[in-house]
C-alpha cells in the first residue's frame, strides 16, 4: 500500500480515536460522579478511584474509535 492510499485511512483512524477517547472519558466521569452521589454506593464506586474509571472509559473509547475507522475505512472502499 502506498502512501496516498494509506493516508485517509491514518485522518479517519485518528479523528475516530479523539473522538472516541473524548466520548469515553466523559461518560466513564460522568458516571463516577453520579455513582458517588447515589444514596447507596455499591461497593465498586466506593473503592474505584474516579481517575481510574476515566482512563478505562478513555481506553475503551480509543479501541471503538479505531473500529470505527477501520469498519468505515472498509465500507468506503466497497463502495
């Protein structure tokens, strides 16, 4: 594969993945902050420090984002 071919693939692979991770991140912070205003924590939010649930939700954003790029990468060039 040359270079001109790879290169939309390395845009969208790269816009998907800041996408994801921003979108990942937000929600993960989003839902540790409303776990540890709830009336009845469960045991999970007590002892999972709020930054860690936020890098897992910016990882799992990261990995659907480059899905995301590859399964549209792919869906382009059939068409």
């Amino acid at each position: 594969m040359d270079r001109k071919k790879s290169q939309p693939f390395l845009i969208m692979a790269i816009a998907c993945s800041a996408a994801g991770v921003v979108l990942g991140g937000t929600a993960s912070w989003a839902e540790s902050t409303l776990c540890i205003q709830d009336a009845a924590p469960s045991a999970e939010c007590l002892t999972k420090p709020p930054l860690i649930k936020t890098l897992e939700g910016m990882s799992v954003g990261l990995v659907a984002g480059l899905g995301a790029a590859i399964g549209a990468t792919v869906q382009a060039r059939q068409n």
